[in-house]
C-alpha cells in the first residue's frame, strides 16, 4: 500500500426520506468500515465521515403526501438511521446531516468560490411557473397527459405508465401538483457546471491515471466520458426547501441536492475537526491524504465525474485515489422494495436476533455485491453462520480455551520443543496476514474475509492434526505446547477477524483476557506469556435452528401474498383539495334522452342529455362499451360547468362521470334509484 499520512473514508450520504436496510448495508456501510476499522488497527490517522443527505425534491414531496414539512420528515429518518448504523457498529466518526448551519455555509462558500472563478454557465430558459403558488414547479411537480399513451398522471420527468421520459413541456394540458392550476411558462436562470469542459482531464485522471479502479466502476465512467458524453448540468433549481443560491439575482433558487450533497462530506469533516480540536483541512486539501469514497453503483456518475469536477474546479482540494462501488443486493431473488415493503430492516433483524449483529455483518460481508448484483438469502445466513461462524471459528476458538481450561486451570501453558508441524502452523499465520491485506487494500472485502476465517481452519486443522486430547496422558509436555500455540492462533485471530466482526473480536478479547492487540502484532507467536491467565469463556456463537429461518421466510410470503391482493395499478390519492375546489364542480344527475355514434369514431358516441337544466350534447368515450339504443333513459352523473369543447365538429358542453375498471372498461356513475333531473350530487 502507497504510504499516505492519514486517510478520508467517506459513506455515501443516506437519503433521508426512509429507512436503511441490508442493501444499504451490504453495499456501502459495511464495507467502508471494515475498512476503516483495518486502517485504525493500523494505527493510520483515519476519519469516517457521513450523515444525512435531507434536502431535495423526493423530501418535499414526502412531506406533501404526509402533510407534515420536510423538515419533519428529515427530523425522523435521520434519528432512525444513525440509530440503525450504530446498532450495527458502524464506526463513523460523524455522522450528521446536511440541515445543518456549517453545511448551508460551506455549501454556500463552494458555490461563490466556483461563480467568482467564472467556472459555471448562467443560461435562462422557459419553465412553469405556478401563478397561484407563485414558484417555479420541478418536474416532479407537474403531471399532465402523456403524449405516448395518454395517460393523464404522467410526471414532468417521466410517465410511469409506459415508462417515457419525458420534459415538462412534452405533457398535455400540464397541472401543477401544488395548486392544481395550469401553469405558465417563465424565463428562470440557472447556474450550470459545464462537464463537457473537463471531459480531457475526466480521461487522463480517470481512464488512464485509475486504471486500477473497479471493473464496474471504470467502465460506467469509461461510458460517460466516452459515449454518452458530458454536458452542461445545472447546480441550481427553483425550489424552497435547500441551500439557498449565494448570489443576489437568485431568489427562491437553492443548491441542486446532487452539487450540495457531495459538499456534505466536507461540511461533516468540519464539524468533526471543531469538536476534536484538528485541521479539517489536512483531510481534504493535502496530497499526502488518501480519499476514498464508499458508494452504491447508482452514484457512480456523482462521485466518479459530477464532484471531481468540482473539487478540480475550486482549486484548492484533492481528488478520490479510489471510489470502490458495489453493485445492488436482492432479497431471496427479488429487487428490494421500500414500498413493497421488500426488504430485511435492521430494526427488524435485532428484534429477531438480539445480540446477532455479526452474524449479519458476515453474511453481509460474504455475500456483498462487489462484481455483480447479489442475493441475500435466509438459507444462507443460516448456512454461513452454521457452517462458518459456529463449525470453523466458533468450533476452533472454543476447543483452544476450554482444553486449556481442562488442562491447565485456564493458564496459558509455556511452549517447549516444536515440531515441524508447530512451527509450519505457526509460520503460517503471517502469511494469512498479508494475504487479508492485499484484497482489504485492493476492496476485495468478500476474498479479505475469506481469507482472515482461514486462521481458524488453519487451528482447526492443528487441533486435527495433532490431537493434543489424546496426548495428554502420554505426551503432556507436547500438550503443552500445542496448546499454547492454538492460543496464540486465538490470539491473532481476535484481530484479524476485527474489522469484519467487531463484537466478536470484543468478547474474544475477554475470552483471552487481553486488550486489543494492534494489527502490526499479527504474525508475532508469543501474544500470550506463559502462566497468563484466561477469562471467562463461553459460546462465540450458537447455531440457527431451521424453524427461526422458517419463520423469516414465512414473513416474506406474507408480504408476498399482500402484495399481490395489494392493487398495483390502483393509482395513489391526488393532493388535497380544498371544500371550495371541490364545489366550484357543478354535478347533477341527466337522464340520456338520445345516443348515437359519432361517425368514423371507434369511441365516441354522441348523447342528448336532459340535465334539468337545460337539453345539451355531450360527446363521450365510452362506444366500446355501451350499444347506443342500449343505455337511453339512464340516468348518469353529469359535470355541468366544464369548459365546452369541439370533438370531431360537435360541441360538448359537460361530462357524463364513469368508473374505470383496471381493465380500461367503464361502468356509469348514476344514482341508486331514480330521482328528478337537475338534482345536484354534492
Ligand atoms: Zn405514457
């Protein structure tokens, strides 16, 4: 490894418009400590930094469905995430959130830094606005018609019915979400960072100077800079709920949560050196520091091109040495799912699990997604903790303190003559060592801890192969000696295995009774003196039983089941409207007097309706469903005052209210006996 002064770990910022789950875990949070926790046993002058990232468009719109504000919503999941990562001890030094005043302010400084350096393009072009509202509507904010499928709920960055991704201005007859107004267009300007700039030191920094970088990674970052290509992105929006943009003429404009986002990293940093007394700029602006980003493959273009552009650009700080992304984590075949509610919490495991948190982390660790995605499964955890954790290092540490329990009142016994077996089992540990370090430094955390778990094969095999329960009538003074070395095995062990299994390492120490040996001792054969006297021992670990995994599986059918009676298709509640939107609707029931199809039409069919009011046409899609003669004298639900329109040279004045089917097939909406035309629904 490159020796570099100190070490800049960060973790991609959790979303906080949810909770985290064994995806988020398997993929960024656990690697990144093992990590960092090999760097600390190192010695290494490390900080772990991450936090909540609470600004941007899905919080608000969050806080809408729910009625509360965003910063309710930022408020919970930020308390429930830290709670969740610190369960499963991962280690950051900090851990905020980008609410806070020192993130609005470095945030803030960035932006002028980059605007006073004449780095961004300022371009106005035309977007709706929200008269009533009076704000600009991100595209999110504004649904309309698809102009492919005619949907009427697509979005103004994509319709989710036939998956078209769409600008605001595609839609037809586009509504803002906010006021349910039609918006305008208006002139807005932005501030954009121009990508296609820095497409030349993109490809020296990246595809020829980090060739080393991870296959996945290198070749999305290969596809950016090479074949999609890079252009302009803009660092601002029209929008409340953010940094605000530090510049005169930007009003009601914040930071883009993807360009405030990043900084978050450098405002936590801060935040960490005020408390601890050190200079935040040693991490981020000194070539002797080594960064590396912890991230999921989803954030690959931010981390790998977005922010090193930005870092580039100010001047004054350094770039990643390695931005290791992991590919995604499924759940028993299926792609994890907040709102199916397909996921393992992690609030749920400890429930299950008390006291299994390791457990997790190994199967986590085992099975991460590092080259592809991957599949969490409950047979597997059972598996790995059966045939791995409790058969090979549960098994191995045990055998070694309760024989020397048996044997030698639980002290540690002294090592006489070896034996070529001793001495090969002994030299054999260093070699382990270097073996976990090279793929912890290379981010091959699966192979790193596949390699730390063959220190306990390598003392199982001893204990096997020598047999020190059957010597000790007749040879006590070998017995002596094997066991002394199988505890010296214990003994590196409850290092090695410290970055991935942190809570195991602990209770290892106490089986041992010795504080936590640093990395640099693995290797060494005499951690233990002679007549030192062990702790109280017990399980490392117990075995999962079929029925407690059942029971997982069992949980998931259910939710399974659920969400096939769940009704995909049923679209979700539209905003609320006030008492007087709704009675602004004139409704009343009509009876159909006459019915005809509009010639050269498949749909429509032409009706006289007696509203009461007055005899009017309307014009209706409903010929697929309905013979003409069929339904006159019905009585139907009739929208009065909507605006006339002319369909195919006839003007309808109203609409006749249907239900719709999932089917696409419609009923009409009448009342359920007959009442005089002209009465009003309400
Ligand atoms: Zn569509």
């Amino acid at each position: 490894m490159k020796k570099y002064k100190r070490f800049l770990i960060t973790a991609a910022l959790p979303y906080a418009n949810g909770p985290v789950h064994i995806g988020h875990l398997a993929g960024v949070y656990v690697p990144a400590d093992i990590y960092v926790r090999y760097l600390r046993l190192r010695g290494e002058d490390v900080v772990f930094v991450c936090g909540s990232d609470e600004h941007g468009i899905p919080i608000t719109l969050k806080a809408r469905q729910e009625g509360v504000s965003p910063k309710d919503i930022v408020d919970r999941y930020h308390e429930i995430n830290k709670k969740a990562f610190s369960d499963f001890g991962i280690s950051f030094d900090i851990y905020s959130r980008t609410t806070s005043k020192i993130h609005a302010k470095t945030a803030s400084e960035f932006f002028q830094t980059l605007n006073y350096k004449k780095i961004f393009i300022e371009k106005t072009s035309q977007q709706y606005f929200d008269t009533e509202a009076n704000q600009f509507l991100a595209d999110r904010y504004i649904t309309g018609t698809c102009p492919h499928c005619n949907n009427e709920d697509a979005y103004g960055d994509q319709c989710e019915k036939c998956g078209t991704s769409l600008t605001p201005t595609d839609l037809i007859n586009p509504k803002s979400m906010i006021s349910g107004s039609q918006p305008i267009l208006k002139e807005t300007k932005h501030w954009y960072l121009p990508l296609d700039k820095y497409t030349g030191f993109l490809e020296e920094w990246i595809l020829k100077g980090h060739k080393e970088w991870k296959v996945n990674v290198y070749g999305q970052c290969k596809s950016w800079i090479k074949d999609i290509g890079l252009e302009p992105r803009a660092v601002t929006r029209d929008l409340d709920w953010g940094v605000k943009v530090p510049v005169e003429e930007a009003e009601g404009k914040v930071l883009y949560v993807w360009f405030d986002a990043p900084i978050g990293y450098i405002s936590n940093t801060i935040e960490w050196a005020e408390k601890e007394q050190k200079d935040w700029k040693k991490y981020w602006q000194d070539e002797e520091t080594c960064m590396v980003h912890f991230i999921g493959k989803d954030n690959i273009v931010f981390h790998c091109i977005i922010f090193p552009v930005m870092l580039k650009t100010h001047g004054k700080y350094i770039l990643p040495q390695n931005v290791p992304a992991n590919e995604f984590l499924n759940l028993e075949g299926d792609k994890i799912s907040t709102s199916r509610n397909w996921a393992v919490w992690l609030h749920e495991y400890l429930e299950d699990f008390p006291g299994k948190e390791d457990v997790l982390r190994y199967t986590l660790c085992a099975n991460a997604p590092e080259t592809k995605d991957n599949d969490f499964t409950w047979k597997d955890l059972q598996a790995r903790n059966n045939n791995e954790l409790v058969a090979i290092l549960g098994n191995f540490v045990n055998r070694s303190v309760v024989l020397t329990q048996k044997f030698f009142q639980g002290k540690v016994p002294a090592k006489s003559k070896q034996t070529h077996v001793d001495t090969k089992t002994l030299a054999e540990i260093a070699v382990i060592k270097a073996s976990v370090e090279n793929s912890l430094e290379n981010f091959r955390l699966r192979e790193s801890l596949k390699n730390a778990m063959d220190l306990a094969r390598l003392g199982n095999k001893y204990l096997a192969d020598t047999e020190p329960w059957n010597l000790q009538k007749s040879d006590p003074e070998q017995v002596k000696t094997i066991m002394n070395i199988s505890l010296q095995i214990t003994a590196n062990l409850s290092t090695l295995i410290s970055p991935f299994l942190p809570n195991t390492a602990k209770k290892l120490c106490g089986f041992l009774n010795i504080d936590p040996i640093p990395w640099n001792k693995i290797g060494k054969t005499e951690l233990l003196l002679p007549d030192h006297q062990l702790g109280k021992t017990g399980l490392l670990f117990e075995k999962i039983e079929d029925d407690v995994i059942e029971k997982q599986l069992e949980k998931l059918r259910k939710t399974k089941e659920q969400n096939t009676l769940k009704n995909d298709n049923v679209k979700p509640q539209k905003n609320e409207i006030t008492y007087d939107d709704f009675s602004r609707m004139d409704i009343r029931i009509g009876t159909i007097l006459e019915a005809e199809k509009v010639p050269k039409t498949q749909k429509l069919l032409k009706l006289k309706i007696d509203t009461g009011v007055d005899q009017r046409t309307v014009v209706s899609g409903i010929a697929e469903y309905f013979d003409p003669e069929s339904i006159v004298g019905n009585q139907v639900c009739v929208l009065m005052n909507l605006e006339a329109r002319t369909i195919k040279g006839i003007e309808s004045k109203g609409m006749i209210l249907m239900a719709e089917e999932e089917d696409g097939s419609l009923k009409f909406v009448a009342p359920s006996g007959k009442v005089s035309p002209g009465s009003e629904v309400s």
